[in-house]
C-alpha cells in the first residue's frame, strides 16, 4: 500500500510539472525613422523591402541588420547599423549617378500634412560652418536660410562620439546620420545653431546636413574635427658630428593634415626656431632630414613636432658632438 501511494505521489508531480510553462523572454524591438535626400527612395531591411523615405518602421528585432536606400539615378547607400530599443533616426544624402544629371525630387505626401510650402513651391535650403576645421572641446556654428519651412532638422555624419572615454555612442548611426537638432527659422528666413559636443567626440571627417521639415531638399557642410590623438617622433641616429644629417620621422593620429617642425639648442637656439610645416602621408606618417651647419655649436639639440592645430607635441633628443 506505501508502495503505491509512492507511486500515486510520483505520477503526480510529473503531471504538475508538465503543466507548468516557463514563459520565453520578450524581444526587445526597436523603432526605425528613415529619410533621405532625395525624398522618395526605397528602404531595404536585411534585403527586405519597407516602404519609402520618409517612413518609421516599428517593430524591428534589436540587433545587427543591413540598411539599404535605393533611387532610381542615385547610387544606392548600403550600410550595417545595430538597433537598439528606442527610437533611432536614420538618413542618408544619396548620390547622384555620374552619367546623369538629376533635379530634386519632391517627397511623397503622407498623413494628414502636405511636403513643401503651404503655396506648393519646392522649399529652399542652404548651410554654412562657421570654420572648416574644429579641434576637440571647442564649439562649431552653423548658419544658414531657410524658405518653405518653419524649422530646420540637422543631422550629423561622420565617425560618432564617446559616450564614456571607451564606448561609442551608437557609431553606426552616425554613418548614415543622426539627428542632433530641429532649429526655428526666423521670420527672415534664417537659422542658426551651435553644435558643442565636448571632448568625447572622435577626430575625422564630418558632414553637417540640415533639412527642411518635411525632408523634401537638403543642404551640407563638411569639416574637420582635429585632436584626441598623439604625435610622436624619433631621431635616425641620435649622435651626429657638427656638418651631419639626422632624418627625423613619425606619426600624426590627431586626424591634422600636416605637423610643424621647432628646433632648440645652445646659444641662438634657445628660444627655438621653426624649421618646417609638412604635410602627411596617406598613412599619417611625415619624414624630415636636418643638417647640422658646421657653425652650430656642440651640445644637446631638442626636435618637437606638433599637429597645426597644437593638439599634441613630442620631442626627441639629439647629440652633436665636435
């Protein structure tokens, strides 16, 4: 009888157990803003067709996905981006095919509003950057007109920023754009805007975009941003008799196009004289030969090297001997 209430007690759990369920884990999904410049062109999501810009898609699994925007006479714009829960706004300024010469496209009216100016006339667009190279922890303005328009979008493009000193703030939106600001137009029809991303942004080519509000023209501004790298420099040989050469190389990681050149020594050289400006290499390296006139004197020679915005220095010690 103990026997078979063991048995009874045992046939039960199983039942319980099979019964019960573990409920999956609930996908996060993120939401996709599309636009483009020109309006109008297809999306593809993993190959998949969504639609045209400009478009929001829901619903989209968080993880790695391709992106593609294709218009008839552009080059398509192809893309790996990473989703993440949220909102993630996604643009690309499409190419011209060189072979053809293609005027803007209006964008395709949807939901209850209407693309252009209120009198059905193609919106006008222009941008300006208030300098053409920015160093890191500096600010950079942006002027520009604007008809057709209340208010202008700005999205920016290029290599992204820090969120930490060692994580990326979404890097792979910046290569198609990301939206950093909406700015209001004034009853001038201009607008303005100061983009100050601190010290976190990363060094390279970068790409100001602004559009009108409903994506139906565009405008861009290139520049450079400059610092948050390093500049170093060695001395082939670091011993040389009064009348010798030394080669003095190195590399320039500050995203500068060019390094300056300052000697100091004894006697006249105290104080340093600047002896070239180069430009880099393609792979960012610079090389200079320096011969030691006979009439310098003997004694210890220092050769720095700086970026031309100053962002970084590096020096290096040379002996000239009698």
């Amino acid at each position: 009888m103990k026997r078979l209430l063991i048995v009874l007690a045992l046939i039960a759990c199983i039942l319980i157990t099979g019964c019960t369920s573990v409920p999956a884990p609930v996908q996060e999904k993120g939401t996709l803003q599309f636009a483009s410049s020109p309006a109008g062109a297809q999306i593809y999501l993993d190959n998949q067709y969504q639609g045209t810009t400009p478009s929001t898609l829901a619903g989209v699994a968080t993880g790695p996905h391709t992106l593609e925007f294709r218009n008839s006479g552009y080059q398509s714009y192809i893309t790996n981006i990473t989703v993440a829960s949220g909102t993630s706004n996604y643009y690309a300024a499409l190419a011209p095919l060189a072979s053809q010469t293609v005027q803007p496209t209006s964008a395709v009216t949807g939901g209850s509003g209407s693309q252009g100016s209120a009198s059905g006339t193609q919106p006008t667009l222009t941008i300006q950057a208030g300098q053409k190279t920015m160093t890191i922890g500096n600010s950079l303005a942006f002027t520009g007109t604007c008809t057709g328009s209340d208010s202008v979008l700005l999205y920016l493009s290029g290599p992204g920023a820090y969120s930490s000193p060692s994580a990326y703030i979404n890097p792979g939106a910046y290569s198609t754009g990301i939206q950093v600001a909406q700015v209001p137009v004034s009853v001038i029809n201009t607008w303005n805007y100061t983009w100050n991303p601190g010290y976190r942004v990363i060094s390279g080519s970068y790409t100001m975009i602004a559009l009108d509000k409903n994506k139906t023209v565009s405008a861009s501004a290139p520049f450079t941003v400059i610092g948050g790298g390093s500049v170093s420099i060695i001395a082939t040989p670091i011993s040389v008799g009064q009348g010798g050469s030394v080669t003095f190389s190195g590399l320039c990681t500050t995203g500068s196009s060019g390094v300056t050149l300052t000697l100091y020594g004894p006697g006249q050289l105290a104080s340093g004289i600047q002896l070239a400006t180069l430009s880099l290499n393609p792979d960012n390296t610079y090389s200079y030969s320096y011969t030691f006139d006979v009439s310098r004197p003997t004694g210890t020679y220092t050769m720095t090297v700086s970026d031309l915005q100053n962002t970084a220095t590096a020096s290096t010690n040379v002996q000239v001997s009698g």
